[in-house]
C-alpha cells in the first residue's frame, strides 16, 4: 500500500489518536488545529482556524480528509461555525479534491426520545439546533462532490473524560425511573473506526454513505453509574437527572457487518481500562 497524505481538520482527542493509528500504519499524517503545539509527536502541525479562511490559504494537498472538528462555543453560532462554516471553508481552501471525505458526526441528530432502537435508516427530527446543525454539516460533506462517509459517534468516553466518574464519585447517579438509555463509544474505538473505514477506501472496497458508530451495549444511565458506583467501593447517596440527549438505543449492526471489531464493547470493558490506569 502506497503511503497516503491525510489531513485531519480538527485534530483533537479523537483525531490525534487516529492520527497515532494512521502513521503505525504507515502514513503521512497531518493535523489542523489552531493550537499545534498539542499534537502528538509524528503528526505534521498545520496551524490554522476553520472559521477563517485566510488562514487556509497555502494547504498542502491531501488523498484523504477526516473532519473531526468539535465546536469550542456551545451555541447556535458556535456550531455553525465548527461544523458548516469550517468544513465549506476547508472544502473551498484546498488545492484539489480529497479522494475521499470522512465527516465526523453524532448521535444527537436523532430526536427518538422513548428508549426505541435507532440506525441508519431511522428518522432524525432534531429539536435541538446542535442536531440541526450537525445534519446540516452531514449533507455538506455527502453533497460536497467528493465520495464522503459520515460517522455518528454517540457518547464518547475515555481517558481524561471524566464527568460520569466524578459524579458517581461525589454518590450521584441517576433514577432508575424512567430508565434513560444512554449510548457510548470509547475514544479508541472512534478512532479505530475511522481507521478501519480509511482502510476500506484504500482497499478500494465500498462503504455506505452512514455509519452509527457506538458500541454493542446501550444501556441505561442509572445502570452504567451504578456499576461504576460498585467498582470504586462508592455508596450512592444522591439520585439527580441527568440529561444526556433523548434516551435512544443506537445500533451498530451496519458497522459490524464492515469488519470492525470492537476493542471496548461495552462500557464495562471500557471503564475498567480506564479504571485501571487511574
Ligand atoms: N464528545 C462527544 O461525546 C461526541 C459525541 C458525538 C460526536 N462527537 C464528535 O466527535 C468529533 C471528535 O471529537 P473530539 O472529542 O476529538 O473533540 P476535541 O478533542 O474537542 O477536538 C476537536 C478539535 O477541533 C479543533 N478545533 C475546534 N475549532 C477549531 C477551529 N475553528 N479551527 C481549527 N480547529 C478547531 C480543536 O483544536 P484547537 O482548539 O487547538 O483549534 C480540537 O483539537 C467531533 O466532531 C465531535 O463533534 C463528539
């Protein structure tokens, strides 16, 4: 395999260690963010601000482009900005079409709100601007012109993420009535993914336009907490609601059914890795 130029526009948690991945692999990897001295050693900085298009001037080409972007302000212009406005940008900026375009996206689009199972063929009728705005920046990148895939992570947790953990450690979870399913990706597993899709293309063999990438155990949130709660020896003294998206079950039989295999199929594996390094 011929080594491939890939830019990753938006190269954060999840792009660096897909960035680690790619240049195991045996790539020339570079990353676009607007703080370079962030990257891992080994992925060539480009410093610049999606949001700006005077600092795309001068990008070097690319074979493949990963979007993975997040939004630093949590508001309506803020994710414009993030994900429609950087990713036209960039699209605008570069000196010649990717071979192929990977977009990054989420869970959020979906609005299903009553535990039901969600895939790719599910509607998505976002109330909320996030999910708008993401579905927005979904059909850029598959109208772009370019062969596009787009990736919707649901709630990704890891190493440094350490919100859920630091409730159940101050005894908080939360009520088990009504259930409310929560869906997750380990941060290695989104980049896994987005490596095993990169090897497809390069392998020159097809991939569906969508992929809803979580993992195999959609479970309720007062479920994972009370797990977690019983692993650090923690007595839950608090019961409090804790809003994360519509509860939904994502699956992830498309996925699968592509070669990927799971390195954290649940969030018992996941978390005790983390766990373990803490
Ligand atoms: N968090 C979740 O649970 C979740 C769920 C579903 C989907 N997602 C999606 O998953 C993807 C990866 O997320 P992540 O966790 O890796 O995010 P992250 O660690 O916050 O990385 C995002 C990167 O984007 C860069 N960035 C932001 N605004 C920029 C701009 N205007 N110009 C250039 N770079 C910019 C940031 O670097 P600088 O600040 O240095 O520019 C940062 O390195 C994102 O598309 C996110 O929306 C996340």
């Amino acid at each position: 395999m011929h080594t491939q130029r890939i830019l990753i526009a938006g190269c954060g948690d999840v792009g660096s260690a897909l960035g680690l991945e790619l240049i195991e692999a045996g790539h020339f990897v570079q990353g676009l963010r607007r703080t370079i001295n962030q990257l891992p050693a080994g992925i060539h900085g480009i410093a610049a601000d999606l949001t700006d298009p005077q600092s795309l001037r001068e990008l070097p080409p690319c074979d493949l482009l990963v979007y993975c972007t997040a939004a630093s302000q949590h508001d309506e212009a803020g994710y414009r900005a993030a994900y429609v406005d950087g990713l036209s940008n960039l699209l605008q900026a570069l000196p010649a079409p990717p071979r192929h375009l990977i977009f990054t996206s989420s869970s959020g689009v979906y609005h299903q709100a009553d535990g039901r199972w969600v895939d790719e063929a599910s509607a998505t009728e976002p109330d909320r601007f996030s999910g708008r705005i993401m579905l927005e920046a979904e059909q850029l990148a598959l109208n772009s012109g370019i062969p596009a895939t787009v990736v919707r992570f649901s709630g990704i947790y890891g190493p440094g993420r350490n919100h859920l953990l630091n409730q159940v450690r101050s005894g908080i979870a939360a009520p088990a009535e009504p259930p409310h399913y929560g869906n997750r990706i380990h941060r290695d597993d989104c980049a896994g993914v987005l490596a095993h899709l990169i090897a497809r293309v390069l392998e020159e063999r097809p991939l569906e336009p969508l992929y809803l990438a979580s993992d195999d155990a959609p479970a309720p949130l007062h479920e994972v907490m009370e797990w977690l709660a019983a692993e650090l020896g923690i007595t839950i003294g608090e019961r409090r609601s804790i809003r994360r998206g519509g509860s939904k079950r994502c699956r992830n039989t498309r996925l699968k059914a592509s070669g990927y295999r799971f390195r954290y199929p649940d969030y018992k594996a996941g978390y005790r890795a983390i766990l373990d390094h803490l």
